[in-house]
C-alpha cells in the first residue's frame, strides 16, 4: 500500500488516480495520522475496526424528541445561533 499526504494528494491527484486505476491501493495521512484510503473499484475493501470496542457512548446525549417539520426548523435555527 503506497502512502500520500493531503498536502501531495492536493498538488498532484492525477498521478494517484493513475496508480489507482492501476491497481494500486493509497493510504492518506495528515501529520502522520491516516485519514482515508483510496481503493480500485471492485478491489473488495478492509474495512478498518472501530478505535475502541463496544457500542458507542451516546446515553450522555441529550435526547431530543422532534415530532413534525416545525419543530425540526426551530431545532435547526437553535443549532444555527450557537455559531
């Protein structure tokens, strides 16, 4: 597996597509860290194993009950003033 930076990848994508479409399977990084994979098409992908095991931890959440499209808008229009 061939490894590019985003930084590369945004200078010169061409040359990757070209590996790519060769065969070819790409890890991106940024800062060292991977961010994505690019695979052929039908190369039947890995899927990369959540971090952590387990179910996520979302009973912290706040749950909000949204029940027609109004509400739904005023939630959104809430969300929006926080920016």
């Amino acid at each position: 597996m061939k490894t590019i930076t985003v930084g590369q990848l945004r200078q010169n994508p061409t040359e990757m597509l070209a590996d790519v479409e060769s065969g070819a399977t790409y890890r991106i990084t940024r800062h060292d860290r991977e961010v994505g994979r690019v695979v052929p098409p039908g190369s039947g992908a890995v899927l990369t194993p959540p971090k952590k095991p387990g179910p996520a931890r979302t009973s912290r959440l706040e749950q909000m009950d949204v029940e027609t499209a109004e509400s739904l808008d005023a939630l959104i229009d809430e969300m929006k003033s926080d920016w």
